[in-house]
C-alpha cells in the first residue's frame, strides 16, 4: 500500500488566501519524494495540513491518507497517535525551538516517556542511540542547547524527530538555517536514515539542485499548485514547466549560494493567495506565455513516463510527432 496519498487537498486560510489548490502527491514507504518552490508558494501549509497542524479557522479540503487512513476525517486521539508514532515533521529553522533550560536527552527522551510509556532507562538507552544514530556521541545527551554547534543542535532535532520510529519523515528547510559543509552532511544523514529504516520522507526546499540529489522525485510547486512532477534529476536537468526551468537555472549546485536569490530571469514574486492571476497563475512572469495563458487554467497533463507538467506548451505525447515539433520542422 501507498504510504502516504495526498488527493485534491485545498488550503484557505481565513481572509481568503487559498495557500493550497488542488494538490494530488503519492509516496511509497522507502521513497523520498521533494517539494520545491519559492516562498510563498504553499509549501509549510502543505506539510502542515498533512498532519492536521494548520492554525484554527484554516479551511481544509481533501484527502491526507498515511497508510489508507484519512488523517482529515480521524479522531483527535488518533491524529495524535500518528503525530507521535506515525509521522514527524523537521520544521524550518527547528534548532532553534529546543528548549534553552532543558538537556537535549531529556528533550528526545520527552515523547517516548509520554507516548511509549517507556521507563526512564528505556528511554534513557535508546536516547543514546538516537544520539549515535544521527552522529554525535551519546555523552551529548547530558548537554544544553547552548552547548551545541547550529549542525549538531539540527541533529538532535533529526533524533526527536526519529524517537518514535516513524513511517513518514517530513522536513521542511532542514538545512536552510545552515552552512553549506553542515547542510550537506544533514541530508546524507537524513538519506541514510531513510534507506536503512525504509521511512518515507517529503523534503521541502526552495533549493531544487538540493532536491535532485537527494530525493527520487521532484514536485514543484507555484501558488498552491504541483506545476510539475516527474523523477527529480528529470525534472532539475529537463523542467519542461517555465517555472520549473527557471527554478532549476536558478540554482546550479549544492550549495551555491546563489540559491539564496530569486529564480534567474523572473521578474517579480509569487503572486497574493487571496488575489491569484486568471488563467494560468504563472503567466504573468511566464517567458513562454501565450495570449490563453491569461484565461485558460493549466491542469497537470502528461509530460513523458512518470512525468507531468501543467503547460500548454507540454503536449501529450501521443503516436505521432507533436504539435511543437511539426512547427520546430516547418521553420527551420
Ligand atoms: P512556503 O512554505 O512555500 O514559503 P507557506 O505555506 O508558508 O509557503 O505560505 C503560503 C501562503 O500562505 C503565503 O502567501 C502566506 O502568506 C500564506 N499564509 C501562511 N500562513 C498563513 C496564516 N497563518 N494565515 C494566513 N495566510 C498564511
Ligand atoms: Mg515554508
């Protein structure tokens, strides 16, 4: 079974801002599926939507299934049970909410002693190991936050975020708040983890080239919507979405840090979820707009094997040569 299948899932917020449109995601238990996109364009409010995090008066339609189960419809008691032992999210920025008066151990050993009923020793031991696990020494447990470097505080949070063994993974920006040495040496951990304990993991980035190499596929996202999807180095080395292409142009390599600037050769930002653009939301800082750009929606349409992309410039590729490439012949 599908570890997690997101279908047709909306977020509004109160005022209006429609964060999330529509979204349709699958992951496989073992797979490491990426988000990208720019801020602003709906990311967090996914991931947090997936466990029921969202502030009160956010509207939320859909589907969220984690192992079949409707995370939207299920009891309170149960969504804490999958908060706790199903899945676990590594927020953006998250070294730095551990709590500063409180030893790192005491902070991982929290759940288990309150979700697993597992004794202080239990929780003690297997502390230590999360510890190792994620790199650092298990005398580590006995330290303050202050006390850690911003990588070594970053695995801790991967180790609280493992105590419950979870099958779902979701880390938004793990690595943004780091230096790039640090940041790589996080995402080969996280890799690592994943493939040793056959977890799903949803990575969020703005960083796609970060995406492409740790992930197996890649979902780009503009105003609320997947504009594209498909396996990730397909996706980063030949985006067929213009708002995929500009993102993959825009950042070359790991850790560039030109990946900290807006996506080459687009103009302007991501537009207001409460006062999204006719037609297709991208066009007005689409290269490639058509004049029906500005009216008609994009749908994601069939892009290739296992691809898609919401264009009208991606045909469906069919028996014969497409559209594009009959015009391609007849110019040159
Ligand atoms: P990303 O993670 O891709 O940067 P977010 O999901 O944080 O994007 O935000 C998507 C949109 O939703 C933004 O326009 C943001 O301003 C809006 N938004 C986020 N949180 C709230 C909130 N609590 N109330 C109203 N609007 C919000
Ligand atoms: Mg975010």
């Amino acid at each position: 079974m599908t570890l997690l299948e997101v279908r047709n899932l909306e977020v509004t917020y109160p005022g209006g801002a429609a964060a999330v449109r529509g979204v349709d995601l699958s992951l496989a238990a073992g797979s490491k599926l990426g988000l990208a996109g720019e801020s602003g364009c709906g990311k967090s409010t996914l991931a947090l939507a997936l466990l029921r995090l969202l502030p009160a008066g956010a509207r939320v339609t859909g589907e969220v299934l984690l192992d079949g189960e409707d995370v939207l419809t299920m009891r309170w008691g149960q969504v804490r049970a999958v908060r706790w032992a199903g899945a676990s999210i590594v927020f953006q920025g998250a070294m730095h909410s551990l709590n500063p008066v409180h030893r790192v151990g005491d902070q991982i050993a929290e759940p288990m002693l309150l979700h697993r009923r597992a004794t202080a020793a239990e929780a003690g031991r297997r502390t230590g190991e999360l510890l190792e696990h994620v790199g650092l020494p298990a005398s580590r447990a006995a330290a303050y936050p202050h006390e850690l470097s911003g990588g070594q505080r970053q695995r801790v949070m991967i180790a609280m975020a493992l105590a419950c063994d979870p099958r779902l993974i979701i880390a938004d920006e793990p690595t943004t708040a780091l230096d790039v040495m640090i940041q790589a040496q996080i995402l080969r951990l996280i890799e690592q983890l994943v493939a040793e304990q056959d977890v799903g993991l949803v990575m969020i980035s703005h960083d796609l080239a970060v995406l492409a190499d740790t992930c197996d596929r890649l979902a780009v996202m503009y105003a609320g919507r997947i504009v594209e999807e498909g396996p990730a180095r397909q996706v980063y080395e030949d985006a067929r979405h213009p708002y995929a292409k500009a993102l993959s142009a825009a950042f070359p390599r790991i850790g560039d840090p030109a990946s900290r600037f807006a996506p080459r050769g687009l103009a302007g930002d991501p537009p207001d979820p409460s006062e999204l653009p006719s037609g297709c939301t991208f066009h007005p800082r689409c290269p490639e707009a058509l004049d029906r750009c500005a009216t008609e929606d994009q749908p994601l349409r069939d892009a290739g094997p296992g691809r898609q992309a919401a264009c009208v410039h991606v045909e469906a590729p069919g028996p014969g040569p497409t559209a594009d490439a009959e015009d391609a012949r007849s110019t040159t």
